[in-house]
C-alpha cells in the first residue's frame, strides 16, 4: 500500500469541474489516482482528487497561510 499525504477522501457529492491541464501534468494526475486506488483500494477519478488535493496544498502551505492569518 502506498504513503499517501492524501487521506482518503470523506463520503461527499461531486461536482463538475472544467479545467484544461498540460498533457504531463494530466499523466501525473493519473498515475496519483492509481496511486490512490492501491493505497485506498477504491477508485477516485481524478476531477473528485484535485480539490482535496489543492486544499491539501493549501493547508500545508506555510507562507500562504501566515500571510493570510495577517490580515
């Protein structure tokens, strides 16, 4: 099973997303979703992996969010 920094993602509703992603980006994206099945042994696809995954960044984004406690 792989160490993922994502846990696996809570019951939720999906909701489409339109995004355009270069073709290299979009390859690791993939293979992150079939890292995610191993780990998790359920598919997520990867338009239901992004947002957990910007939010992810986000939270661990240290400069980001000392900037934002500011103002």
């Amino acid at each position: 099973m792989a160490d993922l920094k994502l846990p696996k993602l809570p019951e939720r509703t999906p909701v489409k997303v339109t995004i355009n992603f270069m073709p290299d980006v979009f390859d690791a994206l993939k293979a992150y979703a079939d890292a995610y099945e191993a780990a998790y042994g359920y598919r997520e696809s990867v338009p239901d992996l992004i947002p957990a995954m910007l939010s992810a960044f986000i939270e661990t984004d240290r400069g980001f969010n000392r900037g934002r406690r500011k103002s």
